[in-house]
C-alpha cells in the first residue's frame, strides 16, 4: 500500500512539474513567447519526464536491491541457526517465515521460523518506507532541478524529444533482447536434449512413436520413443482442417462485404462477425466437444464410417469457426483498401462486378490476404484448449480425420503439467517448441515472398 501510494506522489509530483515548469516558461517569455526557443509544453513535458524517470527508476531499483539485500540477510540468520542445512531446505525455512510473516498460514511452525518471520516484517517495513521516502523525495529533486533550469535559451524541445526517443529505443532493445533470449533458451535446451538421445535427431524428426517419459533411465531418455512425426502430423491436419473452414468462409463474407453488402448491411454484419474473435477458446472447446463432435459421430454412424468420440475433423472445424473473423475483417480492410481507380478502369473495359473482383481486386489485394490467411495459420497452430477438449491427447499417427490425435501444443502442456520431473520433461518439451518455431518461420518466410511478389506487380 506504501509502494502504491508513493507511485501516486510520483505522478501528482510529475503533474505539478509540468504545470509549474510550463507557467515558468510563459513567465520568463515576458508574454511573448517567440522569445523562448521552445514552448511552454515542451519545458513542462521535460519536466515531466524526469521527474517520472526519476522517481519510479529509484523506487523499483532501490527496492529491489534492499530486497536482495534483505533475502541474504535471512539465509545468513538461517544459517547461523541451523549449520548444514540444505539449499532447498532454507528456501522452505524463508518461504514459511514469509507466509507467517503476511499473516498467511506455514506448511510448517517452530522457533526459527517465527523469530525470522518477526524479522521479516521488521525489515519489510523498513524496507518499504525508506523507498518511499527515497523514491519521492528523487521525483522532487527532479522537479526542483528542472524548474531552476528553465530560460528564454533552454532547449527543453530537443531534450524532451531526446528523452523519449531513447524510451523508444530501450522499448525495441528489449523487445529484440526477448526475441533473442526465446530463441537462445530454445536452441541451448534442444541443443542439451538431443545430447540426452545420443544426437539421434533423425529419430526425433522422423520416429512415429511418441512416449518420451516412458523411456527414461538414469536421466536419459529413449530415442526409439521420442518421434514427433504424429504430434505435427496431428497439427498440420487439424491446422489444414481449420483452414478449410476458415478461409473460403472468411474471404468470401470479406467480399460480401466490402463489394456486395449495402451500408445497412455492413453495419450490422461485421460487428456481429467480429464477436467470434471475443469468445473465449474455451468455450469453443467445450461447444466442440459436446455439440459438434457427438454430431459428427452420429452422422458417421448413419453412413456406417467408425468415429471417434474426439475427432480430428470436430476440433478442426470448430476452430475454423474461430478463426473466421480474423480471415474476414484483415481481408475486408485490405479489400476496402484496393484503389477505386482498378475497379472502375475494369468496368470501363467491360469487365462483369464478379470478373473484376475475381481479376483485378483480389489479386491486388493478395498480399493482405496472405497476411490474414498468415495469422490464421499461426493461431490454429498455436491452440491447445479446442484440441484437448475435442480431438484427444494421444500421439496417434493418422491421417483420418474421424480418429483421435493430438498437436505438439497439447503434448507440450500435457508434459510440463504432468506429476513427472521438470528437468526431465523440459527436454523434449523446448525441442518441440523449437522445431515448431522453425517450421513457422519457413511459413513466414514463404508469405513474405509471396507478398512481395505482388506487392511489387501493383504497387
């Protein structure tokens, strides 16, 4: 509550920074403010920044090292209590003491972890309002600095524009610093799990037998039973399934829509459309899995085909469905966005409204509707919950759609929420989501190719 109400001080302080730095500004302009080489704004913006930068800077560094601080400080207390003790049995002392210490209830009591958690909140405090303290009484300091520097000669617009141009960079730094960290974490655990099958990767790439904690001993794991060909072979149909449903559905209502549909029409249509994309997975999962599945048996028991209680075709259905509203409105958008000019030099030439929708709009429209169709791909191959509820979790290697399979998101759950060691199961699980990552970036690869084709030919 302490650490709240200080990041609120912090902004009322911001706030009154810009308005005094700004009233500041117009003061020393003498009531013309062409004398001033940037504007009020701009001084009350810089002022703003810093004190913001400041204060929220120092009240997260500063807590977080005194924290650091602090956690050693009870294990030195742990340790002198109790010499010898495990690693991991400190972690517990410290977690219980926590717990009691925020008035929750320990997994276990006695002397050592009471007096520590009376320590613990002692030091908290502490801990918690000297950051406080420090963090507001930095924001002030800042609002002070940057009021005293305010003349007809500060450039406060270059050094506001400065400050957030940096922000800007540091954002995209650490956006590519996580890219980067994903992928690395990636290739070094599929790196080490091919290590622990003897670096048989073709048995990975190409085995058909997928059980790879049925075969662990002594931390090595089977190579004869680490196959994901059923996983991607389960992945790709249903993803092929769901594409099926979605694309010819979305792109022609995207037509409809934007060619065909009066403005009444189009009002109501696209709104309504775009509530699919609202619903939450699960709720697909279980309209799959007690309405559309027990449909689709049914039906195969009349035409006397054998189907599955889960089955790939109900789950790949069902998330065509749901992935229809993302195929339909980037489509409608990109369609809208084709020149008039094409449509009319078509008509002029004798070209019929479906001809020139057909001949000249979708093609210059190609390489949205690639992205769409893009997206649509990357979320089917990314869904877990409408395949756990509707098309099973067994690695069955088929290309039937009326049987049960299973998708390497499913498989990479099922693995790390499973009662087995997580060292064990984090091999198999990080080689899965690496070869799914590359297999995603060849098909993004190919779309970029594919959209600057013709991006090129209509630009």
């Amino acid at each position: 509550m302490v650490l709240i109400t200080s990041f609120v001080a912090i902004l009322i302080l911001a706030v009154a920074g810009y308005g005094m730095s700004r009233s500041r500004a117009v003061s020393v302009a003498g009531g013309d403010l062409a004398n001033l080489h940037s504007r009020p704004s701009y001084h009350g913006t810089y002022s703003l920044l810093w004190v913001l930068l400041a204060g929220i800077a120092t009240l997260l560094i500063v807590g977080e090292l005194w924290s650091l601080l602090n956690e050693q400080i009870y294990f030195s207390i742990i340790d002198d209590a109790r010499p010898g003790m495990e690693f991991i049995e400190q972690q517990l002392v410290l977690s219980d003491a926590h717990q009691l210490a925020n008035g929750g209830i320990a997994s276990q009591t006695d002397d050592l972890r009471t007096s520590l958690s009376g320590t613990i909140a002692s030091m908290e405090l502490w801990r918690t309002i000297v950051t406080a303290v420090l963090s507001v009484s930095v924001a002030a300091g800042a609002a002070y600095l940057t009021y005293g520097k305010i003349d007809r000669a500060w450039r406060a617009r270059n050094r506001s524009e400065g400050i957030i141009g940096g922000i800007l960079m540091i954002c995209a730094i650490i956006a590519i610093l996580t890219t980067v960290g994903i992928v690395l974490s990636l290739i070094f655990e599929t790196i080490n799990f091919f290590g622990k099958i003897d670096w048989q990767v073709h048995k990975f790439l190409f085995g058909t037998t997928w059980s790879p904690l049925s075969g662990v001993s002594a931390g090595r794991l089977d190579p004869d039973k680490v196959g994901a060909i059923p996983l991607f072979a389960g992945t790709f149909m249903i993803t092929i399934i769901a594409m099926l449903v979605a694309v010819p559905v979305g792109l022609f209502a995207a037509v409809y829509l934007s060619d065909f549909a009066s403005k009444g029409v189009r009002a109501w249509a696209k709104p309504m459309l775009e509530i699919l994309a609202g619903v939450p997975t699960v709720v697909y999962g279980f309209f799959a899995a007690i309405t559309v599945a027990p449909a689709i048996r049914d039906a195969g028991n009349f035409l006397g085909l054998s189907v599955d209680s889960s089955s790939a075709l109900a789950a790949g259905m069902v998330m065509g469905i749901m992935i229809i509203p993302f195929i339909s409105s980037l489509s409608d958008d990109v369609i809208n966005a084709v020149p008039q000019s094409l449509r009319d030099g078509s008509f002029g030439l004798g070209a019929t409204k479906a001809e020139t929708i057909r001949q000249v709009v979708l093609p210059a429209a190609l390489p949205g509707i690639v992205s769409a169709v893009l997206l649509g791909i990357s979320r089917a191959v990314g869904e877990t919950m409408i395949v756990v509820m509707a098309a099973g979790q067994g690695a069955n290697l088929t290309w039937n759609p009326l049987e049960a399979v299973t998708t390497v998101t499913v498989q990479i759950v099922m693995l790390y929420t499973g009662d087995t060691d997580l060292e064990t199961a984090s091999g198999p699980v990080f080689a899965l989501g690496f070869t799914l990552f590359c297999v995603t970036l060849l098909l993004n690869v190919v779309a970029l190719r594919i959209v600057r084709r013709y991006r090129e030919m209509y630009d």
